[in-house]
C-alpha cells in the first residue's frame, strides 16, 4: 500500500475581478475541501492561462494580485496547501514541450475552446484559424502540463472543462506507454451540487455578460448592485415566485436552510422586492464583510502577497524539478557522460500491443487488440469477411480516434478509450 495522499490540484485564470459566482461555484467549496485531513492541495493562478485572452499587462498584473487576495481572504491556509503562481513554475512550460509532442494534432482540433472559434469563423464566412492563435490551439496541451507535473489524482472543475481533463489522461497515458510510468492519469471532479449563480438579469453570472456582483464590491456598492437585480412587477402584498426569481437562487446559495425556508414563506406571504433585496444584502455582508478587511489589507499591501507567492513557488518546484530531471532522462535529454550512449533495440515485439484476427465456430471473422500482457483492450463483432476485418484494423491504426468512433457499429463497447488509444500510439510509433 502507498501513502501517497490524495492530490487535488485547481487553477484560475488572472483575466478578471472575482465575483459572487466565481466565489460559490469555485473559491468557497475549494477552500473547504483544502481543510480535509489526508488531501494534499494544489492551487494555482494560471496567469500562462491569462496570456491566450489578455494582450494588457497591466490587468494581468491586476488580476493576479485580486485572485490571489480572494483566495487568502476566503481563508486559504498557504501553510496547508501549495499556493503558487504557474508562471514562478518555468518547469511547466518545458513539460508542455514534452506533452506537445505525444498529442495527437487532430485531438487538438477537436478541442471545445478551439472548435468554438473555428465555427464562429465559419459562420461569419471568415477563414477557418482566422484570429486563432496557437496559444488557444495549445491550450490544452498546457492545462495537461499543470496536472501531470504535480501528478494530480482529482482536478474539480466545471463541466466545461472535462474534456480538457480527459485529453491530460491521454496525454499521461501516451507519455507513460513511450517512456514507463511517470504519470497518474487524472480524473475530472464535477461538483454536481455547486450552484452556477444568476447574474444581476437572471442570465448566469459571467464576466462575459457584464451581470456581475464583484466578491469584494464595498457595502455601498453591494446594495446599489443588489437593487439592480431583475425581478418582476408584483406589487408589495402580492404573492411571489422563488422559482426564476435570481435574488432567491442568490440568497439560497449563502443561506442555511432554515434561512432559506424563511425567506421562501415571506415570498408566499407578498414581501416587497425592496425588502427582499435588504435582506439579501444583510445575508451576504454578514458573509463577505468579515473577508472584507483581509482583502482590503492585501490589495494594499501586494508585497505580502508577492511573499506569500514566492514561497508557494518553491514549494511547487521543490517537486517540479525533480520531477523534470526525471522526465528529461526519460526522454533522453541527457548528459552524455552518464549511462549508456549506445542506442538501445527498439521495444521486442512482444512488449508491444498486438492486433489478432481469428474466425469463430459461427463462421464469421472476428479481431481484437490486446495489450502487451495480453489484456484484450478491443473486441470486434463478427464480421462477414476477413477483408473487412483487414481494411478495419488498417483505419485503427491510421486514424487512431476518428476510426474508433467510425468503426463503433462493428465493435463491442469499449471499455476504456484512452487504453486503446495508448496502444494504437504505441504501434504507430513502432511503425513510424
Ligand atoms: N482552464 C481553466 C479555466 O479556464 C483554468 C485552469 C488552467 C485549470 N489550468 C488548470 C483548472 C488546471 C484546473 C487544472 O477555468
């Protein structure tokens, strides 16, 4: 049995100011989760991140010093966890290197971030990479380095992020099957439970819909937003709904239960907006104004947080770079006076994946693909003929994914993609 504790690791993004939302859907359940006995936790400005949306330094500057303010005055413990800029990290950007180069071109373009943008252009009649860079392109490839250079077992994230989980197990399991085990492949944890909070018009709360509530907007500013909150035209007296009603769903996500069922009898008994909202005010005051003054304090003092950065950071290297001397070894980038410089056989067939065709007592064709202890990964149906069995294993093994989902009628569930699509690598780059 390992002792290796659980890792959690998040980041995000220094392109903004944070909000309520950004505070109930990631900062509050993150900090929580870091007070666990037994988890190690990694938490990260992505500011490498930053650099794909934002081209004005100084509001990357500005957002880095926010987040970083939010996250402490929330109450994260820097002693407890590893809290570090990504980029005091420059193992990362060499780890994305080596990941760049067992990703699959065409897994990147079926990336969500970049297909966005591609069918924009389309749309718009535009060339298709028109205003892309290769840094949205690469994105990715960098969000994988974050998890694998700290080996991350779980990554909570929205849902919007899962594939980019997905692809850093591919990722992990590519690297893992050309070089040995280095990497833990990561799993995506989706917080079912974590509200996506309404904005001030109902939509949800996103910077990209200008609806806004700053997390640390003064009491001032806070009730002047509040009242800004869309309701509809009912009169005081009038009964109201909680359903729809995002000055209800906001309160919900800072209330107890008890709060909550109260504030749901008023609604049925004809509170007036104005003193819905009041109410809402106090509530969330009562949560943030006892953070206020630790945030207030950092913005004022970014030396101390600059400090408190610059420590995560060794903490984060005194793993990462280790970990990349290993790593660069592994790929042969290595002194040449060490170990043997005699160019070692390529792999005996035998340590390699295999593809089997066999016909069965039903007359019909069948192939499988095994692993290289014989593990079958793939099973074929019956198939008419040992030709179509050929062209299929052909396409396999050329087109890697594509060919998985084209051929899915003539095979038996997969129970793991990502295995079969290590192994398909792992031929080609035999063959290659
Ligand atoms: N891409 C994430 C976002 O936009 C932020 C991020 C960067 C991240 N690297 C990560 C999240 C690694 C989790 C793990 O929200």
């Amino acid at each position: 049995m390992s002792s290796t504790p659980v890792r959690f690791l998040t980041g995000i993004t220094t392109s903004g100011t944070p909000h309520l939302g950004n505070y109930v859907g990631s900062i509050r359940p993150s900090v929580r989760a870091s007070l666990t006995p037994g988890v190690q936790s990694f938490y990260f400005l992505a500011d490498y991140h930053a650099l794909i949306k934002i081209d004005e330094p100084e509001r990357i500057q500005r957002s880095t010093l926010e987040i970083a303010a939010s996250w402490l005055a929330a109450g994260l413990d820097p002693e407890r966890v590893v809290f570090y800029r990504q980029s005091d990290v420059p193992e990362i950007p060499e780890l994305t290197w080596f990941l760049t180069c067992v990703t699959g071109k065409g897994v990147l373009n079926r990336a969500h971030a970049y297909k966005a943008s591609v069918d924009k252009n389309m749309a718009n009649g535009a060339d298709a990479d028109s205003d892309v860079t290769a840094g949205l392109f690469m994105y990715p490839v960098l969000m994988g380095a974050d998890i694998l250079m700290f080996n991350a077992h779980h990554v909570p994230v929205g849902r919007d992020q899962i594939q980019h989980i997905e692809m850093a197990r591919d990722m992990a399991n590519s690297f893992n099957h050309r070089y040995g085990e280095h990497f833990v492949p990561p799993q995506a944890v989706i917080e079912e439970s974590v509200a996506t909070l309404p904005g001030l018009d109902g939509r949800k709360m996103s910077k990209s819909y200008d609806n806004t509530i700053p997390l640390f907007s003064s009491r001032e500013q806070l009730k002047k937003l509040i009242a800004g909150i869309k309701t509809d035209s009912r009169a005081p007296g009038e009964p109201k709904d909680t359903e729809g009603s995002a000055l209800f769903q906001i309160y919900q996500a800072f209330a107890s239960e008890v709060e909550t069922q109260a504030l749901r009898q008023a609604y049925a008994d004809g509170i007036a907006w104005g003193d819905a909202k009041q109410i809402l005010l106090e509530r969330i005051d009562q949560e943030v104004a006892p953070m206020r003054a630790r945030y207030q304090h950092l913005i004022e003092h970014p030396e101390e947080v600059e400090a408190l950065l610059l420590a995560g950071g060794k903490k984060a290297r005194a793993i990462a770079t280790p970990f990349m001397a290993k790593l660069r070894n592994a790929v042969g980038l290595r002194s040449l006076t060490t170990g043997a410089t005699q160019a070692k056989p390529k792999a005996a067939k035998s340590s390699l994946p295999a593809f089997k065709q066999y016909r069965e007592k039903d007359g019909k064709f069948y192939f499988k693909l095994a692993d290289a202890k014989g593990v079958v990964l793939l099973q074929s149906l019956g198939l008419e003929s040992p030709k179509t069995a050929g062209v299929s294993i052909g396409l396999l093994q050329k087109d890697g994914a594509c060919a998985l989902t084209a051929l899915a009628d003539q095979l038996k569930p997969v129970a793991d993609p990502a295995a079969v699509l290590a192994a398909l690598d792992a031929l080609r780059a035999e063959a290659a």
